[in-house]
C-alpha cells in the first residue's frame, strides 16, 4: 500500500529508517484505537512516540486529521522547537506541542504520551479528591498518580516545567479540569495505562450516580498493585493485549498502516 487512500498521502516509508516506520506504524494503530474506544474529541487531543537518538524528535498527530484517519504516513516529525522535521501540509497544534514536548523532554523513560479528554475523565478531573480507590481498575492507578492544576488551555510554554514538576515519576497525571494523561515505555504499555485510567472513572462517575455510600478499596491492597499486575499480565504489560488490538484493528482497517 503506498498511499492513505482517503486523504492521498504519500507514502514516506522510503524516506526513514525501519525502526522509524515501525513506530509510526504503532502510533498510527494507537489513533485508530483511540477512536475505536471513543476516546478522541474530534481533532483536539495527541498521542505523541519519541524518536530514536539525543534529539528528543518526536511523532505527532497533523493537526485537523480525525484520529481514525491518522496514518503511519500523516505523521508529523517535529523537534522540541515545534519545527517540522519533513513536509508535511498540516499543521501541529501548539497546546499539544506544549504538554507532550514537556513530557518528552524531562522522561527518558516516556517514549510514548497519550492525552485525551473524555466525559469520564474530565469529570474525574473536576472532583476535588480525584480519583477514588473504589475499584480495582483505580488501584492500578493509584500507585503512580500525580495531579496538574489547571493554567488554561496549555499553550504557553512557562507552563511546561511546572507540568513536569507536578508529574514527576508518576505514569499517570489527571489534569486538574482538563482530562487524562499516560506516558509509557511502549505504545502497548502505554494504551494499556490509558484503558484502565479511563475505565477508572468511567466506573467512578457510575458509582457515584448510584447515591449510596461508596466501598473504598484498602490502602495495603494498592501498594501490592504492582506484583498483581504482573500476575495478571503474565509479566508482559501491555504487550499482553497489544497483539489482539492489532488484529482486531487490522480485521476493520488496515490502513492505519499505509
């Protein structure tokens, strides 16, 4: 396949290397997962994967494109600067630039960044205690959560090293107000963060709705989270699931792959 059909783009696996195209191939199956989930708001969220080597490159979304029509080949190369490293007719939107550059730059360990803003999660946002241990989804949060006060939308670059202060070494960072953050070592570690932390608050809201008093999980339970994922993935993580999400994907479109 050489081009994305619907918008007509070039191919550009011939212009990089293959570890490049195969991140973009990832990335790109990680939009079209994202909007599977309903979890995109129309073009204004980003999942962002760093590049290989010192630069802190980094792919992200063009900036207009619905994300289950991102391709391997839409993606945009960019550098900490927000210059466009290839040609490219879309734009990047600065207030995405800003947050998954920050995270970029201060994470080694980030190599991939999922933001959304979904119903659920912006409501969770809202609350003043944030997210509850009140289900076992939440207790895989819980240990490595952090919060960030909400300064507006994020396009001013004095924003950024509070941001980064306020995340610190947590995976998860619930934007005070504005939604939900992931960064991951893997596109399958990191959609995988992002499914739980949605399906989190999705459970919380629904919890909350009922009226009654709510069962609080306890705080021993949380702190052996870490082991029982590890169980419950086999110890692989997100790789776990990674390999049926890509199958149930390619069973519906592959041109995420193009």
């Amino acid at each position: 396949m050489t081009s994305a059909p619907s918008l007509n783009i070039p191919s550009v696996q011939h212009l990089v290397s293959p570890e490049e195209w195969q991140l973009r191939v990832d990335l790109a199956a990680c939009y079209r997962l994202v909007a599977l989930y309903g979890w995109s708001d129309l073009v204004f969220t980003h999942i962002s994967a760093r590049l290989p080597g010192p630069e802190h490159h980094f792919l992200i979304n063009p900036y207009g494109l619905m994300f289950d029509e991102i391709t391997a080949s839409s993606l945009i190369k960019v550098d900490l600067d927000c210059n466009k490293l290839m040609d490219s007719p879309f734009p990047v939107n600065p207030a995405g630039f800003v947050i998954h550059s920050a995270v970029h730059e201060a994470r080694a360990d980030a190599q991939y960044v999922i933001h959304t803003h979904t119903r659920a999660g912006v409501a969770v946002a809202a609350q003043k205690n944030g997210l509850l241990p009140i289900s076992q989804q939440s207790t895989f949060v819980l240990g490595s959560l952090a919060y960030h006060g909400y300064e507006g939308v994020a396009f001013r670059e004095e924003e950024k090293p509070r941001l980064v202060a306020d995340m610190g070494m947590a995976n998860f960072l619930m934007l005070r107000n504005h939604g939900l953050l992931v960064c991951g070592s893997t596109i399958a570690d990191a959609f995988l963060s992002m499914y739980v932390f949605e399906s989190a608050c999705q459970i919380q809201i629904a919890a909350q709705s009922g009226g009654g008093e709510l069962t609080q999980v306890h705080p021993p339970i949380i702190e052996g989270v870490a082991h029982a994922m590890k169980v419950q993935t086999g110890g692989l993580g997100g790789q776990f699931a990674w390999p049926a999400l890509l199958r149930k994907l390619h069973k519906m479109d592959p041109g995420y792959s193009c």
